[in-house]
C-alpha cells in the first residue's frame, strides 16, 4: 500500500460520473491507493485547486463538452497556473481534430467515453490490474 494516495480530480456535469468512479475504484479507494476529489463544472475545478481542497491532486480527468467554461478552457487555466498536474480530456466525441487540439495545448493523454476503466488504471493512475 502507498504511503500517500494517489489524488485525481474528476470533472464532469453528469451526475452519475462521480457513482460510476466510486464503483469502479472501490477498492483501490478501501486500500488507500487512490482518493477522488469530484467537480461538476470547470469553474468548481478551479475553485478546489485554487482553494487547497483539490491539493496533491496529480491528475485531473475533465470533460471536454461542459455547460459554462469548456473542458479545453480548465486545460488551459490548469497547465498555466498548476502546470505539475497531468491532465486527461475525457469524451463522448472521438474527433481527431479535437484529440490534437487538447493534445497540442498541454493535455497528457485523451480518453473517450465509455471510459476503458482497466486502461485508466493502469496507464493513468499507474495501478497493477
């Protein structure tokens, strides 16, 4: 077991993504490997960074298509202010031109929805399967 758990902070406007990582990590959470911090807008990201509550957050995963500020706009705010955090655009699209575009503005890696919750773990948290 770590000493520390791995922290991510997940954004998303649906209402069942924050149920859906909570099941799919339950045990890695019970183990203390890994630890959520949940946003449903880009705003409210900022505002848990910004504030402590998001602190040692190493990863963020965020949405692309949010009501208010875009999930490429929180990538932007987030490589500039807090240019340490991996982050991860996550979508329903799979649009190339949307892919390169995150990709060329500072996000590490570009998942599409259904999320392949196997690979997230492994490649993004970096946990044995």
């Amino acid at each position: 077991m770590p000493d520390v758990p791995l922290r991510a902070l997940v954004v998303d406007d649906e209402a069942d993504v924050q149920f859906l990582f909570t099941q799919k990590f339950r045990r890695e959470v019970r183990r203390g490997e890994l630890e959520f911090v949940f946003a449903t807008s880009g705003e409210e990201a900022l505002e848990k960074l910004r504030g402590g509550e998001a602190a040692d957050v190493v990863v963020v995963l965020s949405d692309i298509n949010m009501p208010g500020m875009s999930g490429l706009d929180l990538l932007e705010k987030v490589t500039g202010e807090f240019p340490d955090l991996q982050v991860y655009m996550v979508t329903a699209y799979d649009d190339g031109v949307l892919e390169a575009t995150a990709l060329q503005s500072g996000a590490r890696g570009y998942l599409t929805k259904p999320i392949d919750f196997g690979t997230l773990k492994g490649e993004v948290f970096g946990l044995a399967a």
